[in-house]
C-alpha cells in the first residue's frame, strides 16, 4: 500500500518502518497494545526555527523527520472561493491580505497567529445567499495556490503546495491523514465568532439553515478529497472547534441539531473508505464527548489542559469507549522545569494503558517551548511509553 522512493534495502526499510507506525496508530486508535505510545503533534514555525537554531540542526530540519514522528496531517484546500491572495498592505513588519473565505487578516510576522480584521460576507442577509465555487474543483486537490488555512496562520505562505503532491511525498515516512473543515470552523473564518453567534441568536433556525448548507457543502468536498487521494490516505481528521474554555460556544442541544447530523455523515464516509477519524475541537467539550462516543468518532483531539480537561480522568470514565490524541499540557512544556514536565508527561501516559492514547500537547508546540525541552518530551515517551509502561511514582490506576 505505501509508496517508496529509492532503491534497495534503503526504501524497504523507510516502507517497514512507516507500516509499523501505521498499526502502532492503529492500534492505540482501537484501544488495542501496540509496541510504544504513539508519538506525533502540530507545530509553529516559530516553535521550528527556534527548535533549529537551540540543537543547531539544518535550516531545513523538521520535527516529524529528526524524531521520526508516528502520524502527520495533510490539508486540501478548503476556501469557499478557490482565489489568490489579494494583498491590501504589505511591509516589512507585517502584510494584510484578503483571502479565499473573504476573510482580512492582518499578520505581523513577530506576533505567532493573525488577526481577522472583517469579512467579505458581513450581513445575514448576504450569508443566506452566498455562493461558493465548486466543492470538488479539482483545484483544491491537484493545483498549488493561495488558501488560508495552509498560507496564513502562525507563519505565511503564498503559493502552498498542491495537496496530491504533498500527500505523495509523506507517505514513504509517515501514515498520511487528510483532513477538512466542518461548518463551524466555515463560519469562524468566513463571517467571524462574533458574527456567528449573535446570528445564531437573532435567527436560531435561519441560521440553522446556514448551517446544514454549510454541513452538506463541506460533506460533499470530504467525498471530493476522498476520491482524490484513494488508496493514499490512512486516516481522516475533522476540524470544528465548537468550545471555548468553560463549556461550548452554543447550547449542546443546538449543536446536536444542527453541526451533529454533518459531523456525522462526515464519520461515516470516512469510515466507509476505511479510515480512523480523529475529531479535533478546542476548548471544554465534556457535555459533547458522549455525541462523539455515539457517532462513532475513533480519536479526540486536542482536549486542551488549559480548559479543564484531564486525559486521564477521561480515560477513567469513557475506557475503550474513544481513544485521546493530546492533553499533555504546553504550559507546563514553556516553563522548561525539567522535574514539571517530566510529572506532566509519565502522568498523562497512564491514558496509554492497553492503548487508547497519542501522545501528543493539548493543542500545539508553541515558540515559547525551548529546543532542548522538546527533545526531553520526545526521549520521555519513546522510554516510558514502551509495554509495559514503567511510570514508576506517576503511575496512577486507570
């Protein structure tokens, strides 16, 4: 199944070792044993450069090669309208640019993400008649250009990468997921948080139409990506951040009503290609977490310490019933206080126990994580997180 370059022992050896981090995430995911606790996460460029320059590595060094990482994410593109970068502001310290979600960003390349500055869609009136381009051009899967999500975020890019390229050229090394969008992360770039739920309140069912136009549009670019990347993929990601820090942006009911029932159909076409899913939503989901249990979601991600959640509490209430991908909590990394992070690491790998749990942070690698200490992590669970994990004072019944 998986593609090789080179020749000779080399390749067999790079496709060995790829097919068994493929059954390692496989089998954590299925709350089976596998050799050792998967190992992988998102990182900021900034959180690169710094890491390159502290451990004196190439200017070209990548976290998931230098640690031979167990999984990696791939993104289409996902802008309702598939357009360059229309560039409104550009110097030295920063660059303002309107993007393919009709959204301006401002990005000042000392600060780590950008700020939304207004949209394109800015009326409800305008929302409920938009249209978008073509959910399965072909453009998103087999074109290189300008899209937000992969071009503006703690770093900026023009010119991002046709997604089949980049696809193709992970998989000698790494289990390859593709990924997309559900509504709710639609309406945070193409209309605003601010906008989306004041709407929501003003006109809940109008609204709730948005929503299902949103749910099917995005379905049916899952289904486009799918067929593009056949027999490529080997697990599916769906983004929707619904949550902030105490609860979920709106009432759980409304959730259920509207952004389930796509969520849903998103699961189970992934599913049907045969491919894990792993759900990432920030922020404190706990009223949610039985949804996802129902809907058939493989793994949760990121479960952000920052908001409450605590994997292995969680892994004490929900068992085999939904594996964890993250919690390990990145404020604890920024300190760099050796003794913290090593409590904070072997205590959150008690989730692992008969599999269940990716090690990963509760949201992302930050800048303010030093070089060495990101070594340390990764050393820390590649020799405790081997069965039977030897935990030793952090050990804790699950």
């Amino acid at each position: 199944m998986f593609e090789t370059v080179g020749r000779g022992a080399e390749a067999t050896e790079r496709k060995d070792n790829t097919r068994r981090k493929l059954e390692r995430m496989n089998r954590a995911l299925r709350h089976q044993t596998p050799d050792r606790v998967p190992i992988s996460d998102f990182f900021w460029g900034s959180f690169t450069r710094r890491w390159r320059e502290e451990l004196g590595l190439a200017a070209d060094a990548n976290p998931y090669y230098h640690y031979d990482l167990d999984w990696i994410v791939t993104v289409p593109n996902m802008d309702p309208w598939i357009r360059p970068f229309q560039t409104l502001a550009e110097n030295a310290e920063e660059v303002v640019v309107k993007t393919g979600f009709g959204a301006t960003l401002r990005k000042r390349f000392d600060l780590p993400m950008p700020e939304m500055q207004a949209w394109e869609v800015d009326t409800f009136a305008a929302l409920e008649r938009v249209e978008f381009d073509d959910p399965r051009d072909p453009r998103r899967f087999l074109a290189a250009g300008d899209n937000q999500i992969a071009g503006v975020g703690d770093g900026f890019q023009r010119d991002s990468p046709a997604w089949l390229e980049t696809v193709r050229s992970l998989r000698p090394d790494f289990p390859v997921y593709g990924s997309m969008i559900e509504a709710s992360e639609c309406l945070t770039r193409l209309i605003g948080q601010g906008n989306t739920l004041l709407w929501m309140a003003e006109h809940p069912e109008r609204m709730g139409a948005v929503i299902n136009r949103l749910g099917a549009y995005y379905l049916e670019m899952a289904r486009a990506e799918l067929e593009a990347g056949r027999g490529l993929l080997d697990g599916f990601v769906i983004w929707g951040d619904v949550a902030y820090k105490k609860g979920t942006f709106m009432s759980p009911n409304y959730w259920r009503a509207y952004y389930k029932p796509w969520v849903v159909k998103m699961v189970k076409l992934a599913q049907a290609h045969g491919l894990p899913v792993i759900y990432h939503g920030c922020g404190n989901v706990k009223a949610l977490l039985p949804d996802f249990i129902a809907m058939g979601v493989d793994g949760y991600n990121p479960l952000e310490a920052k908001a409450g959640l605590d994997v292995v509490h969680l892994r004490r209430v929900y068992r085999d019933q939904l594996a964890f991908c993250g919690n390990s909590d990145v404020t604890v990394w920024e300190t760099g206080d050796r003794a913290a992070v090593r409590r904070e690491v072997l205590r959150k790998l008690n989730a692992a126990k008969q599999g269940g749990y990716v090690f990963m942070s509760d949201h992302s690698v930050t800048s303010a994580v030093s070089g060495p200490t990101y070594d340390y992590i990764v050393a820390l669970v590649r020799e405790h997180g081997r069965y039977p994990l030897a935990l030793g004072e952090f050990d804790e019944a699950v």
